[in-house]
C-alpha cells in the first residue's frame, strides 16, 4: 500500500504509529517518568507550609525523577526518537 513512503505518523511528538516494541516500551517509560517528574515538582511547592525539611525531601525527590526522565530521554535519542518540545 505505501510502498516507498514512510510510514503514517499520530503526531510529531509521539513517532510512528507503528513503533517497534522495544522503541514503544522506551517512549511509554520516558511518558510515565516525564509525569512523575511533574508531579513530584509539584509537591514542592504543596509542602512549602511542611517547612524546611519536607521542602528539601520534595526538591531531592524531584530532582532524581528529573534525572530519570532525562534518562530515559537519552535512550531514546540514541535510537533515534526525539520527544523533546
């Protein structure tokens, strides 16, 4: 059918439709650390009334989920797949 063209893509954030596997199990993982790093920067500022302490758990916490996301951004690029905006 598309023979000669690529292939169909769902938007140009999220790649091909037809990702292989392990580039759709990568993509899931970075999407899933992406909203935890979110979520966790959040926290910081749900815990500035906590004081000091819970504000410097939170910004560690946040900081490693950060780490892992860009992780998994990494290997991501390194097959090929950009998801940055």
């Amino acid at each position: 059918m598309n023979a000669g063209k690529p292939a169909p893509t769902m938007a140009a954030h999220e790649g091909p439709v037809n990702a292989s596997a392990p580039h759709a199990a990568l993509i899931a993982a970075y999407r899933r650390a992406e909203a935890d790093a979110v979520h966790k920067t959040g926290l910081i500022k749900a815990l500035a009334k906590k004081g000091p302490g819970a504000i410097q758990t939170a910004m560690v916490t946040a900081a490693k989920a950060d780490k892992r996301r860009d992780s998994f951004a990494k290997k991501l690029k390194a097959v090929g797949v950009d998801l940055t905006d």
